[in-house]
C-alpha cells in the first residue's frame, strides 16, 4: 500500500470465485466516498455460512490478484495467515481482522470496510459488531435482494 494512503476501503469476502462486481463495484465506491485504496481481504472460514469455500485459499487469492487494479487495489493475505497459525477449521472473524489491520497501519490512515446489503442484514450477528464500525465505519452496497435502503432496514429490524 502506499505511503500516500490517508483513507483504506477495507473489502472482505469469499471471492469464490470473484466476479466483475466484486472489482467494479470497489473501484465505484472508492471514489465515491473519497478512499485513496481498496484493500481486497479473503476470508478464512466464515462463522456464518454453513457451506465452505469451493476454491481454496491461495486459489482465491491468486484470481484476486489477477483481476485487480494494482494501481489502485492491493490483496491481503490477513486471513489465510490466521488460519495458518490457528488452524484452518477456526473460523474468522472481522473484527480480529481489522485489529489486526489497524495494529499495522500509520495511525493517520482511516479504515472505511465495505460489505453488501446481504451481509448488513445479519450484521448484529457479527462478533463485536460494534466495535467493527468503530474500527471502520462500514459502507453498505445494496444488492439482492436488498435492492433498496427501505428494504435493507425491513431486513434489519
């Protein structure tokens, strides 16, 4: 990442396999709300879905690298690291992510973490939920089938 970096858009997600939206929509969102870079984070396993991962690790995170923007947009191996380390069946979970992100990062650097409308539904599932907006406030893309705000806060209540 480089030294000019003052606001991170901070993007997890399975990206098995990723797709045109998955780089489009960053690049859009990025400029829309100001960041400077787009941290692609895959994921380890998530707690909350029940069907795994069909590529692996560093399969994802190859095709990843192959897709993005360099100039732009960089991939973390955060999460695959963790699972290294913790062993692969622990899950993972974000907020350990973006503790770990913000231990490493200049304290001038602001964290921003972007996610869709599906995974804000069941965002008061997270783990400390709370403390992951504090460590980057989120930013929501609306997608099926929350296709509007008003549908998306019907889902949340």
């Amino acid at each position: 990442m480089p030294a000019h970096v003052r606001t991170l858009l901070v993007f997890g997600g399975a990206f098995d396999p990723p797709h045109r939206a998955h780089i489009e929509l960053p690049a859009l969102v990025r400029k829309r709300i100001g960041a400077d870079w787009v941290l692609y984070v895959p994921t380890g396993r998530s707690p909350l879905k029940e069907r795994g991962q069909v590529a692996g690790f560093d399969d994802r995170v190859a095709m990843l690298c192959a897709a993005i923007d360099p100039g732009f947009a960089s991939v973390s191996t955060i999460e695959g690291e963790r699972a290294g380390r913790t062993g692969v069946s622990a899950p993972s979970y974000t907020v350990d992510t973006l503790q770990e992100l913000r231990e490493a990062l200049p304290p001038s650097v602001r964290m921003r973490f972007l996610f869709g409308a599906d995974q804000a539904a069941q965002f008061h599932k997270w783990r400390s939920a709370a403390e992951v907006s504090d460590l980057a406030p989120p930013v929501v893309m609306l997608r099926t089938p929350h296709e509007t705000r008003a549908a998306l806060l019907d889902a949340m209540r």
